[in-house]
C-alpha cells in the first residue's frame, strides 16, 4: 500500500507594505487575460443585484444582503486561480476553460463552500436576533430599516454590537481563504490543511496580512457604492492580487525521497 506523500509547506514572512506589491502583479495578471477576467466581475455584480433586488422589500433580509457578498466572492475567486494557474503552466486560459478545470478541485471547493454558507447562516441568525430584540418598529423595506436603525442615531449599541459581530465573523473568513483558497486550486490540497496554512499565514505575517484585509474591504466598499458595477473590476483584479499574496507566502514542495 502506497502512504500518502506529505508535501513541505514553507511560510515565507513580509514586509507591512508588500500587499501593494500584490496589487501591481494582480494587474499584470489581469491584463494578460481581460476578458476571462471581467467575466468573474460580471457575475459577482450579477449575483450582487439578484441579492438586493431579492431583499431589498424585505427588511429582515438585510444581513443576507451583507453575508452574500462574503459566500460569494472567494468561490467566484477560484475560477480567477484557475485562470492565472492555467497561464502559469503554459495552458491556454479562458472563462469556459477555467470553469471545466474546476472540477478537478470540485470536493474541496465544495468542502470551501460549505463552511462559507455556515458561517454566512450563523451571521444572517446572529444579527437577525440583534436586532429583532431591539428594534421597536415595523419592519418594512430594507431602506426603511437601515434609515431607522443606522442613520438614525436611535440604535447606536446594537449598531456597533452589529459592526463588531459581523467584523470578527469576516475576519474568521478572511483568515482560512486568503491563501487557502489559491491553495486548493494550485495543489488540490485538502480543505482542512488549506484552511491551517492560511491561518499560519495570517499570523506569521500579521501586519502585512491586515494592511491586505483593509484593502480588500476599502476597494470592495468603492466597488458596491458604484451601484455594485465597480465590483466588475474590482473583483478580478483582488482575484489576481490574492493569488500574487498566495505565490509569495506559501511556498510547497514534495518531501525529499
């Protein structure tokens, strides 16, 4: 019986301002394939109008419409991994392309998949309970909700136990995809030691690793207040940039024979 090889997983340490770096090669690599590119762009715009469109008459849907951008991103990203991988092997890369390789990653994104939609349940039950127990009106659309509770001033404790909650919960995303993600589609590692490594990563190079969560969340914030369409280009190029971040800090090998 053959014993399953353990690959050498080497995390490398930077420097805080070297996600800029990542930014600039993120570019370069989105400018080798536009079009396959933007094409990951459109769909998350695409589902990010269906989620709103969906909640918008809904008040009590209002977290849903924050948790689905988090579900949705780093498994839309795998499809931008794929297009950078195929490239770096010489293969011809290509939206259709990228979506048929990816299933040869199938169980582990599933696997991805799965730990994002609880995370984004056990969000959407968090918050939904936050503020059923404090919030005194009816509820009506989601405009009529974020007015009443986040412009008014009326709710400021519950507002911040919100931030706060809602903060922790991304920064735990954050944490197991940043390279785990990138990980699964290089290597098809196994959900389990891609998720251990990202979070090696992210506490070996703190500083560095933070600087590039603010500015996933900045350009993300710029992409939505664009009417979501900002998101087009904002998501490939953070796509590309997160595998930048994944090449630079992890490094696997075969164990020596």
């Amino acid at each position: 019986m053959i014993e399953p090889v353990t690959p050498v997983i080497t995390i490398r340490q930077v420097g805080l301002l070297r996600p800029l770096a990542w930014l600039a090669a993120g570019w370069q690599d989105l400018m080798a394939h536009p079009g396959p590119s933007l094409m990951y762009g459109v769909l998350v715009t695409v589902a990010g109008w269906a989620i709103v469109t969906l909640a918008a008459p809904h008040a009590e849907l209002f977290t849903t419409v924050i948790s689905g951008f988090v579900l949705i991103a780093p498994l839309i990203a795998a499809g931008i991994y794929e297009l950078t991988r195929q490239r770096e092997a010489g293969q011809p890369a290509s939206f259709l392309g990228s979506l048929k390789s990816l299933r040869r990653n199938a169980g582990s994104i599933a696997d991805y998949g799965i730990v994002l939609l609880l995370a984004g349940l056990l969000w959407e039950r968090v918050a939904a309970v936050m503020f059923a127990l404090s919030y005194g009106g009816e509820m009506g659309t989601v405009t009529d909700f974020v007015r009443d509770v986040f412009l008014s001033g009326n709710y400021v404790g519950v507002v911040i136990a919100w931030a706060v909650t809602g903060g922790v919960l991304a920064s735990v995303v954050f944490a197991v995809t940043v390279v785990g993600m990138p990980m699964v589609i290089d290597r098809d590692a196994d959900v389990v030691t891609a998720m251990l490594t990202s979070v090696r990563t992210v506490f070996a190079n703190l500083p560095a690793m933070v600087f590039w969560a603010l500015l996933i969340v900045g350009l993300t914030g710029l992409g939505m207040a664009l009417a979501l369409v900002g998101l087009v280009l904002v998501m490939p190029l953070l796509g590309h940039a997160s595998w930048c971040a994944y090449k630079d800090l992890v490094q696997v090998e075969a164990p020596p024979a």
